[in-house]
C-alpha cells in the first residue's frame, strides 16, 4: 500500500484539486481531501507514470487527460519499480542523481570522444571513402583543378619532349604501385607554390615546373610520384575531407549551443585533430613510396634529397603556407632512413 | 482608464496603446478610433477561442515566478545527456533534448505550480532525421557542385517557414502548466510572409524594413499564442521596434566614430618604426580594435533581447492575466560576458552553470499580475503535431520569445 499527497488536474480546467492518493498494487484511489471532487478509482494499466528527472515534481497521466502532480517523489519511485515502468529512465535517472556517477559520466565522456577521433573517424572514413563512386571523385577534382588553375596555376613551360619522358615514367611506376587506378600527371607552373606536386583523388597528379628545374635527376621526381601515387591508392584525399567534417560533426555535437560565441575556441581542437590526421597520412604516403624505392634499388636517397632541397627552395614561396601540411622534413628524412636500414636486403 | 473595444471580436486596448500607435484591431483590422461600442459582439471569428482582454481590478495579485533547479543539478543531467549522446552516436539527442527542456520548465514555478515540457522524443527523432538528411545534402551537394548547393539552399528557404511555422505548433501543443497545453495558432500564410516576404524586402527598402520585420517575427509568436482555449492579445505596435532600431543606429555610428578616433590617434605612433613605443602602441591598438568587435555586438545583442522581451510582454493579455518583464541590457550583457569567459576557462564544464544563470535572470525579471487566481483557464482541443519542425527550431536555433 503506496499513499501520497497531490494535486490533481483535471485537464479541462486550470483549477488545482489537493487530494490524497492511495495505491494498492492495481488500482489508484484518488480522493478530493478538499470537498468531494474528485473521487476516482483508476486501474495503473490506464496510466502513464512520468520518467524522473532531478529533484522535479513526478507526474501520472490519468485516462481521459487528467494529471497527479505530487513533491512525494519516493512514493512514485516506489509506484515505479513495483509495476516495471520507466527501467531505462529510471537508469538515466540514477545516473544523473550522484555525483560519482556524473564523474564516471564525463569519464565516459572523454575516453570515447579520444577513441572516436582517433578510431572510430579515421575507421569510418576509411570505409566511407571507397564506397564514392568515381564519378563523383572524377567531378570533384575536376571543381578543385578550375579553381587552383584560375588562382594559383599558370600553364606548364616545359619542354614538350621532357613532359612526355616524364609521363611515361609516370605510367610505368604508377602501374607498378596501384593497377587499378586511371592515373595521370600534369605540369603547371606557379611562382606561387613553387616546387610542389599534388594528387587530387581521381588520380590526376600535377607536378610544378619549379619541382622539375629543381631535381637533379628523374628517380627524385619519381619519388615524389610515387608518394602522391600512395596519396591516390589509400584515398588519402577523400578521407581527410570526411575526417575532417566528422570532427566538425563531432564539436558541433559536444559544444551545441556554445558554438556561436566561442567559435574561435572550438575550431582550435578541430585544427589540431585535422594536422594529426594529415600527418600520419604524409607518413604513410613517405613510407610506400620508400619501399617502391627500395625494391626498385634504388634506396631512399633521391628521396631525401629532393625533400632537403624543396624546404630550402620552399621559403621564397609566397604560397609556401598554402599546402605546407607535411610534417617537417628533419623527421620525414629520419624516417626514410629508418626504413631503408630496417629492410633486412637494402644493400 | 478607458478601452476602445474591437467590435468584431472583443479584443480591448487602453487609451495609452492607441496613442502608442495602435490604430486598428491586430486581429480583425477593424478601426479601434473609430465607432466603438463598448460592449461586445460575439461573433468572433476564431471560435473555440477566447479572444477577450479583461481589464484588470484596480489592486491585482502579483506573482513571481521562481526557478527552483541548481547548477549542480543541470551539470550531472547535462553530463550524462552528452556522455549518452556520444555513446548512441547522437541517436539519444532528442531524449536529451527533451529531458534538458523538462528540466528547465519543471523548475520554473509559477503560483506554486511549475511547467512542462510533454514531447515524445521518438517524434523528434524522426525530426532530427529528416532535418539533419536536408542538412548532409547540403554538404553533399557542396562538395560535389557549389552551385547545386545554392539550389538545395534556394529549396530549403522555401520549406523554412513552413519548418517555423509546425516547430511553433509542436512547440505549444508540447509546453503545458496546470496540466492546460499551449496553443499555436499562427498560419502558414503569415510564416511565409514573415520568414519570407519580408527578408526578401530588405534589399529594396535598404534595410529600412528590418525593425518592421523584427516585429512581425514577434508579433507572430506573441500574437498567435494560446493557453489552453484563451489567445494572448498582442498590443505591440511596429512604431517602437523603429525607435528600438534608431537608438541601435546610433549606437553602431557610435561606435564607429570611436574607432576613427582611435585609428586617427593611433596611426602615428603606429607609422614611426624605429620608435620604441611602436610595438606596445599597435598591441594596445588592436587588442582595442578586437576587444570592441567583440564586445560591442554582444551589447547591442543584448540590449535588443532586453527591450523586446520586455516589450512583447508588457504588451500582452492573456485573459485577465497581464506580464511585466523588467530585464537590463547592462546586467544581460555581464552575464553573457562572464558566462562566455567562464565556459572558456572550464573548457566547457561550465556550461550548465552559466545557463542556469542566465534562466535565473531572466525568470527573476518576470511579474505575472493576475486579477483573481490562475485557475480559470480551459483546455480545448487536442489535436496532434508532427515533430519535424521542432528539430527544425533546434537545429537553426530560431528564437522562439521565451
């Protein structure tokens, strides 16, 4: 036998009617303590008992709109855990109601925000960015070469013998990293960027002329190749752009409200995930075209020295900022080295 | 004090508010100045509801309303939302938002009787999916072909006010006090001329249309609002959204004569290089510059919440039930300011601190002048409202007068 003090509102009017409320396990018995109204029995199937939250007043919803407000929130819990109602609420409930609970909450909270970033973006995007048809890869590259070309690019001044020698070494090594690819290299020149060479994700790679009158021979321009091939092969591209709208989702989703006034501190963990993330792509991009280069014998040598040269030439660079995302040379040379030494047939 | 009564309908301004500017009915436009008979005609168009303003006696009850919840007890609700939010991959958002919303309307008290807040949470859910597909084919579209995307914009600007119009419906139907739920009664009509007309205006009238369209989106909340069967009579004339807006224009030419002062007093320290006060002189400068382009908009931000929020109450009646609403711009803007530095400092954990507080303002400021007690309103009808307007609110986080 569950009693409790409440108010009861009809749903007609507005009036509030103190009354006494007596449950025996089936029925509610609901007594005017003021006067006679109202005096109904209601069975508890025909109600609905709403979920706890904080120290709020709990309310039941009676047939035909009318609704028991009461401060006895032990009796309803009591009501509750008797008839079975609410068990998921109830848990949510329980976990908002202490302190250690909300600590073990925000616990939660930031082990599965550290492991969605780190796992959970990379490993959906991953999935996500080989099932983009290549029709629309084709398309957005084709949007992104327009506007670098009207911005950036000037047409290539090399000569035409020396572009089509360096396609073809294209082809070949392209081929040999990634069969399943249409893959393509185009020159332009740009005193903008300076010596530079990207891939856009339909395969089409653009070299600049100042990387080609920077190179001291063709293995060290294949080795940058050979890396925005590996850029293309593991969908680099398309999987920063989705890992990056993902950590956006991601801010967007913890911050809520407070975007609009603290925008500027909410992009800051935004930025820092995104370098870490093209980071490891760079590194990963370094190391294929490492051990193409090594299992063709021809070493990491080229590669270094290309790198070397870039960043010295790099500083002349207007643009320099403009795709400077990879990490710095010291480390990538480090690395090169690291593998070749740790190739048990290097030389 | 004497009223002109609307003879269509029985809506009754003061005197003072036909001085104000409020020459017709806002309901029937019928002509209040003109012949007024003082008793009324029952003819009123919208039937079930009550669209009488009774004058209020001559010593009427005041009421403060009070918000009862603690900042302790937001953050462990708010910290387990986001924990489950994450854990579900955002599936738990509209439980979340509706456990969020219950808490702040169940602890604002009124009369000794709180709020609620009623939405079913699988509604929403349904909102929310249907609003965030809009929303990833916006990005989509982007990515693909900038131009699709301004189609894909063009489109959603045509639903939006039809996405106000059923959030507002949702919203009302779902908020109740005393068991008696809101009403909406708003049309579609009138969304489409206030989210849609007018903001397309603005570029033919240079911008002169803006404090009417300010108002009209008031008027069509606070004048399309219902408790129970009684409509909240809205007095408020477009007249003094003009004043509000001249006392902001000059407040921003204020302020750009400030800053030509201070670029003029500025430049000729900062044109001498080899001085040393050269570094000092330009630090001092732009952090002024940027201390104002960040402080000045909050103000004025502010300082609008403040004067229409007092306004639209003070001009509305809901049966014999009047509001006043005393809120400062200077004490809204402090809040805001050290709420903003707070949540910075905290990395976020206070954020339900900060809210708290700034409801707490905001419930402290309001008076309920009541003629006898609250317990005469009704009911009415109960018809049902789809959810995926109120994702809609939530998403573009319209400002909804509360």
């Amino acid at each position: 036998m569950i009693e409790f003090k409440a108010v009861y509102f009809n749903g007609k009017t507005s009036r509030a009617y103190p009354v006494s409320v007596v449950f025996d396990g089936g029925t509610l018995r609901i007594r005017g303590s003021e006067g006679d109204h109202p005096a109904l029995d209601v069975h508890i199937e025909d109600c609905t008992i709403a979920p706890p939250l904080g120290g709020t007043v709990r309310s039941i919803k009676l047939p035909g709109g009318a609704q028991c407000e009461t401060t006895d929130t032990e009796a309803v819990s009591a009501m509750e855990h008797l008839t079975g109602r609410n068990t998921g609420m109830r848990l949510v409930h329980f976990l908002e109601s202490r302190w250690k609970t909300a600590a073990g909450a925000l616990a939660g909270l930031v082990l599965c925000v550290w492991l969605f970033a780190t796992y959970g973006i990379p490993f959906l995007a991953r999935k996500a960015a080989y099932a983009v048809p290549p029709e629309l890869t084709e398309q957005m590259s084709r949007q992104a070469i327009k506007m670098l070309d009207r911005r950036f690019l000037k047409p290539s001044e090399l000569d035409p013998g020396r572009i089509r020698k360096l396609r073809e070494e294209f082809q070949h090594l392209s081929r040999e990293i990634d069969a399943d690819f249409n893959y393509r290299l185009e020159f332009r020149k740009s005193p903008h960027i300076g010596p530079n060479a990207f891939a856009l994700p339909s395969g089409l790679v653009i070299m600049t002329d100042e990387l080609v009158d920077l190179a001291a021979d063709d293995r060290e321009l294949l080795a940058i190749l050979a890396h925005e091939t590996a850029h293309v092969k593991k969908r680099h591209g398309l999987r920063s752009i989705i890992q990056n709208s993902g950590v956006f989702l991601l801010i967007s989703l913890l911050a809520g409200d407070i975007t609009s006034i603290t925008s500027a501190a909410a992009s800051l963990p935004a930025l820092l995930a995104q370098s870490g993330y093209s980071r490891k792509f760079e590194t990963e991009a370094d190391r294929v075209a490492a051990l193409y280069m090594i299992r063709k014998g021809w070493g990491t040598k080229p590669f270094q020295a290309i790198l070397l040269r870039i960043t010295r030439d790099m500083a002349d660079y207007p643009g320099e900022s403009l795709l400077a995302s990879h990490p710095l040379t010291d480390q990538r040379v480090r690395h090169l080295r690291e593998i070749e030494a740790s190739m048990p047939e290097a030389e | 004090m004497t009223y002109l009564v609307c003879r269509n309908c029985g809506f009754s301004a003061s005197e003072r508010d036909v001085e104000d500017g409020l020459a017709v009915c806002p309901e029937c436009n019928v002509d209040l100045k003109a012949e007024h008979p003082r008793g009324r005609d029952d003819t009123c168009r919208d039937a079930p509801f009550s669209r009488q303003e009774i004058p209020l006696r001559s010593a009427p009850r005041r009421i403060k309303p009070v918000f009862a919840g603690s900042a302790g007890e937001y953050f462990r609700i708010w910290i387990v939302n986001t924990f489950l939010m994450i854990l579900t991959l955002g599936l738990y958002a509209p439980w979340a938002k509706v456990r969020e919303r219950r808490f702040f309307y169940r602890h604002t008290v009124v009369d000794g009787r709180t709020f609620d807040y009623t939405a079913p949470p699988v509604a929403i859910l349904k909102g929310y999916l249907i609003v965030g597909g809009g929303i990833s084919l916006y990005y989509l579209a982007k990515v693909y072909n900038p131009l699709y995307s301004l189609l894909v914009f063009g489109i959603f600007s045509l639903v939006l006010p039809f996405l106000i119009y059923k959030s507002l419906r949702f919203f009302a139907r779902h908020s109740a006090y005393r068991n008696i739920p809101f009403h909406f009664r708003g049309t579609v009509g009138e969304s489409y001329r206030t989210y849609l007309l007018y903001p397309l205006l603005i570029p033919f009238t240079l911008g002169l249309i803006i404090p009417y369209w300010a108002f009209r989106r008031k008027k069509y909340f606070f004048g399309n609002i219902a408790f129970g069967t009684t409509a909240n009579i809205f007095k408020g004339s477009a007249r003094q959204f003009y004043k509000l807006y001249g006392i902001v224009a000059v407040m921003l030419t204020g302020v750009v004569v400030l800053f030509t002062v201070m670029i003029l007093s500025f430049a000729p320290l900062i044109v001498t290089p080899e001085d040393v006060t050269f570094n000092t002189a330009m630090i001092f400068f732009f952090f002024a510059v940027y201390f104002t382009s960040l402080v000045v908009p909050a103000f004025i931000q502010q300082y609008i919440y403040a004067w229409t929020t007092n306004y639209c109450w003070g001009h509305s009646g809901l049966g014999n039930v009047r509001f006043q609403s005393t809120l400062k711009a200077g004490r809204l803007f402090w809040i805001r300011i050290t709420n903003i530095l707070a949540i910075i400092f905290s990395v976020g954990l206070l954020i339900p601190w900060a809210k708290v507080r700034r409801i707490r303002y905001i419930v402290d400021n309001v008076t309920v002048i009541a003629d006898q007690g609250l317990d005469d309103f009704t009911a009415g009808l109960r018809p049902d409202e789809s959810a995926y307007g109120d994702a809609a609110t939530d998403f573009f986080d319209i400002e909804i007068g509360l």
